[in-house]
C-alpha cells in the first residue's frame, strides 16, 4: 500500500485502549480485527492466519478494483428492480407486522409470568400454612399426651362424684355450642380409649394402659428427634426439583426465542442448501468445526433434487466420511446428524461416535454411529431413526397407530418419517404407544446430505 495513504488508528472493541494490529482475511469471521491483546489469547492456528491491516486493506482494494471489471453493463431486468417500487410501503407494513409482534411478546410474557408467580405464591403460602400448622400440632401433641395421662391416672385421690346433675351442669357452663360439641367431643373420645384399652391384648387393663401410653412416649421421642421437612429445607431434593424446574424452564425460553421464517441479511450463501439458514451456521460450526475459520459445505444429494427414495441416497454417500445429514421436519425444526467416520450402510458401527443436534432448540447429543440401512429404514444415530417406505422394525404397527390418530401425520406426504429421542431419556422402545409417538414422531419435508470440507 502506498506510504502516504495511510489508514488512521483505529482502537480494539474489546480491549479501548489498544489499537488494532492484525486482521483476519475471511469474509464470515465473527471478528476481524485483533491488537496485541487479542494476540496473545489468540490460538495458534488462528493467529498464523492474521495478516498486518495493511494488507488486509490492500487485499480488499486489489479484488473490489477486479470485481468493478466484472460488472454487467446490460440494464438490470425489471424482474430484478419491480420489488423496489413498492419499498417504501413493505417497509411501512413489516414494520407495523414486527411492532404488533412485539407487543404480543410482552403480553403474552408478562401473563407467562404472572401465571408462574402465582402457582409458585400459590406453594409457597401453602407450604407456609402446612408448617404453621406442624407447629401447631407439635404443641397440641404434648398437651394431648398430658391429657392422657391424666385420664388413665389419678394423681390426685378424688372422689367420682359424676351425677347427671353435675354433667348437664358442665355442658350448661358452655357459652355457645361451639364450645358444646367440643366438651361432648373430648367426653366420646376419652370414652373411646378406655374401650379401646379395655379391649387391648389382654384382660389386664394396667398393662394395657402402659403399654399403649409407652407407645404413644415414643411417637413424641421420634417427633423431637425427626422434624418435618421441605424440599426448600432438604438442600439435595431441592437441588434436583429446581434443577429439574430450571432445566425445563430454560429449554422452553430456548425455543421462545426461536423465531420462524427469520429475515437474515442478503448474502450470497456459503453453501447451497434449502434447509440451513445464516442464523444456524454459528451453532453448527461450534458443533462440528470450532477451531475453524469458516464451515464449509458441499451439497451431495437432496430429497428434492434427487429423489427421496433413501435408498439410493444412502448408496450415493457410502463411504464417505464427514457427513452433516439435516432433516426439515412438519414442525418446524431442523433435527440433524453428523457423522465422523466413513459411512457404512451395510453394517453396524457402535464403536464410533456421531452426533446427533436439534439445530432449532441449540441441543445436541453425542451417541454411537448406528448408521445400518435395513428394510425401509435407517439408523442414523441411537437417537434418530428414518423410515421411507414402512415403519421401523422396533415397531410394525406404526404406520396403523397413525391412521385416525391424534397424531395427523400421512407417512405418504412427506420424504420420510423420523423418530427423535434426542430428548428422551430413554431410546427406542418395541412396545411404543401413540402418546409415546405424538412426542417423538416428525415428517420430514426435505432432506440434504452434506460434506464437511474444513
């Protein structure tokens, strides 16, 4: 580059007070410029790749010159230039569309919100209540226990000078009959244990008494020495039950933040593929290729282009090692499987890994390399199973459980059928069940076979 033009200073975004030095030459990097700071942290294979600003400047002058060579000097077709005449009132519209779509985010939040806060207040004021009332009947036991004793022995000697009179007195001294029926209550209940004493193991009524009044010492004891707990107050319990609570409340916010058919900037793409989008190579290219630069992708085969008969799809991408399969499902997700080693249709690979993802919900799972084309299906990991044709051979009755199901899924309108526990707990189970298929079951739209190049 010429000496006297010259670039001014300009300073890192992460660290302000140090200029940048070296840039990286590489057009879908997430960041380009790097000063010395950067530098130092920076992983050797990526530092080698850093050239002086300078350079990088001089790069981009040297191909934008090539490039305004290359320009066409024809008039652009009016099927190219007709959608901007109406720019102005798209705009005007979308931007109305993304305004009312953002007021029912908020909305739909905050009634989310107020709805958990009020079960969780909800619990919360009725475990608050349930231990007042633990209190309460700790309290109540120690007096019941004296009670008891005192019916069964007379401490002090006293005549039995029990009369109707004396009774019908006693009732008469109650003021309202609350008080009433709790007097005749305590009467029926003392009543009630005597029998109960009398009719005890044996005709001796004091061992009888003893031994029941014993019973009742040790269920204090036990209460004294094991108090009631809650799962705020047992810290192992609550760590599963939040984690648990936690964990589900994450992957639904994963999938809130989803949003379907996104607009992404024009670019030329990387790669040429109908299901992959911009916003899910970040996610991919962490998954399969993090210390590269860029992900690159050579399109092997596609269901629509080529045929969806897996089959010979499968044959196409024999023993091709690298492989990214991606599946565009009736619900809207992109579920996929990478595969490290050569692909095998003919045998079983369990002594490999492969990894299947969720490129929807940002999850993945690494599990073993199943990979065996059988009669009308195909493993592609032990989490995702494909069937074109029939129904996988864990369960024959498949395709009959759909047929006037709840699930509304016709196997004949899509390219295949796919069963995905990347989510399950469990894998594949013989005696499936249409609750248990509503949840793992998808149509697959489309279907692409990719090369990882990197």
């Amino acid at each position: 580059m010429d000496s006297k033009i010259k670039l001014k200073e300009f300073k890192c975004s992460q660290h302000e007070n140090e200029p940048i030095k070296r840039a990286l030459n590489q057009p879908y990097a997430s960041k380009l410029f790097y000063c010395l700071e950067c530098m130092v942290s920076t992983e050797p294979s990526l530092k080698s790749s850093l050239v002086p600003v300078e350079s990088l400047i001089e790069s981009l002058f040297n191909n934008a010159k090539e490039l305004m060579d290359t320009k066409l000097t024809s008039e652009i077709p009016d099927s190219l230039t007709s959608v901007l005449a109406d720019e102005e009132t798209l705009t005007s519209l979308f931007t109305d569309y993304i305004y009312g779509e953002k007021q029912k985010v908020i909305q739909n939040c905050k009634q989310l919100e107020e709805a958990i806060i009020t079960i969780l207040h909800d619990s919360r004021d009725q475990l608050l209540k349930q231990l007042d009332i633990q209190l309460t009947l700790f309290k109540k036991n120690f007096e019941d226990y004296k009670k008891k004793l005192a019916r069964q022995f007379v401490v002090e000697k006293k005549e039995n000078n029990l009369t109707m009179e004396s009774l019908v007195g006693e009732l008469n001294e109650c003021s309202n009959t609350a008080e009433l029926e709790t007097l005749i209550h305590n009467y029926l209940e003392e009543i009630e244990e005597i029998k109960q004493i009398r009719n005890y193991k044996s005709k001796d009524f004091r061992n009888n008494v003893i031994e029941n009044l014993t019973y009742l010492r040790k269920k204090l004891d036990e209460m004294n020495r094991i108090y009631p707990e809650s799962i705020f107050t047992e810290e192992s319990e609550y760590e599963t039950h939040s984690d648990k609570l936690l964990g589900a409340v994450q992957k639904f916010a994963l999938n809130m933040e989803n949003i379907t058919n996104p607009i992404t900037p024009l670019e030329l793409m990387p790669f040429n593929s109908v299901i992959l989008s911009q916003v899910h190579l970040p996610t991919l290219k962490n998954w399969i290729a993090p210390t590269q630069h860029q992900l690159t992708l050579k399109l092997l085969t596609r269901a629509e282009k080529d045929g969806s008969n897996f089959k010979m799809i499968a044959e196409g991408i024999n023993n091709i090692a690298n492989i990214v399969i991606l599946l565009k499902t009736n619900k809207n997700q992109v579920l996929g499987c990478y595969k490290y080693s050569q692909m095998d249709i003919t045998k079983r690979k369990t002594d490999n890994t492969s990894l299947s993802f969720n490129l929807t919900l940002k999850s993945f799972k690494e599990g073993a390399e199943l990979g065996q084309l059988g009669d009308g299906y195909y493993e592609l990991s032990q989490y995702l199973y494909l069937t074109p044709n029939r129904p996988i051979g864990l369960n024959d009755d498949l395709y009959n459980q759909l047929e006037g199901s709840e699930i509304k899924l016709n196997p004949r309108n899509y390219v295949c059928l796919c069963l995905n526990y990347l989510d399950s707990k469990e894998g594949p189970k013989p005696d499936m069940v249409q609750e248990d298929l509503r949840s793992i079951l998808y149509g697959v739209e489309e279907l692409e076979v990719f090369e990882v190049l990197n």
